[in-house]
C-alpha cells in the first residue's frame, strides 16, 4: 500500500508539477530598446531591436529568462542629417564600439529576482556584450494592461567593462571635450505573450 502511494505521489508531481512557472515569449515586434549614450554637454539617442527572447516567472518573481538583441539593428534618432547619421551608426558598429560585424548579437541573461511588490522587482543577471560578460542588476516594473504584459527597465552599462574604450577616459588622456562618457542606458519596455 505504501509502495502504492509513493508511485501515485511521484507521477503527481511529475504530471502536474509543485512549480506554477511560466514561460512568457517576448514579442520583438512589440518591445521597445531605447539607448543613450553622452558626452560633455551632448548626448545621442536611438534604438536597437530586440531578435527574440522569453520570461520565466514563478511564485510572484522572475526565475529566468534568455534575450537576443540584434546589434546589426541600431539606429540613430536625435541626428536629422542622414550624412551624419550615417557616420554615427557606421561607427558605432566598427571596432571602436561594438564590432558587430564579428558580435551580431548581445544576450541578456536573467538568473531571477526578488518578489514584486507594488509591481516593481530588483532583477539580477549578466550582459554580454562583444564576446565580454558581466553581472548586471536593475530595477523591472510589471503592468498588465488587457492581458498584454510589460516589463520596463533602465539598465546602465559601462561600455569599458565589455571592451569598448574609443573616447573613454579611463584610457586616453588629453581628450577634452572628445571623452565620451563610459556608461550608456538601455530603456528598455518588453512585451510579453501569454
């Protein structure tokens, strides 16, 4: 009898798992990264794509979670003259930044989070940018509006960490107003499927 119950218990909880985890799908489509970089007294703004990605989320908090963002996608949207432009972006994926002809991607990693209260979680993880990864931690605030979820976020990154020093003045000296501030943000507001 005792054999008998602990064979029904296991198949239970294989069946129908303890864990009520789910896995949200990102909607690249739908998800908005928005990214600031500066330097002294300026500074640009643009956005990148997002190639795909998911959300694990149990018990009240994130579990998990995977996000490919298209490198080759970035743009420019504070400089009207496209000849400008143009050299901005071309730059930007040389070398000097993010050589995205070698990178194509960047992968944000979640690992989990603390519970939200008052919608609003801190989310640890690591970034991966040019090959280099790096811990990351930040703050999410979830909202559900007609069934559709999203997550919004403000994730600064030191570019030096992940190899990107063009203009930084951790390395160079005498750059004036060249030097190029270190960090840059990521706002990012994902839309999650059901």
């Amino acid at each position: 009898m005792k054999k008998t119950s602990l064979i029904l218990l296991i198949t239970i909880l294989i069946v129908f798992p303890l864990s009520a985890q789910k896995k949200h799908a990102a909607d690249p489509a739908a998800t908005q990264i928005t990214w600031t970089g500066k330097k002294l007294g300026k500074e640009h703004v643009g956005t990148i794509g997002l190639k795909e990605g998911y959300l694990n989320i149990d018990k009240n908090a994130i579990t998990g979670g995977e996000f490919l963002v298209d490198m080759t996608s970035i743009k420019n949207t504070d400089i009207e003259d496209q000849k400008m432009n143009g050299m901005l972006i071309g730059h930007l994926k040389s070398d000097d930044f993010f050589g995205v002809e070698k990178y194509p991607a960047a992968k944000l990693v979640l690992t989990g989070s603390s519970k939200f209260v008052n919608g609003t979680a801190t989310v640890k993880g690591t970034l991966t940018i040019k090959g280099a990864t790096n811990p990351v931690e930040f703050t999410v605030r979830e909202a559900a509006t007609g069934g559709v979820k999203t997550y919004k976020a403000l994730i600064t990154v030191d570019r030096t960490q992940y190899d990107v020093k063009y203009g930084s003045g951790k390395f160079f000296t005498d750059l004036g107003d060249k030097a190029i501030s270190d960090e840059f943000t990521l706002e990012v507001t994902l839309v999650a499927k059901s």
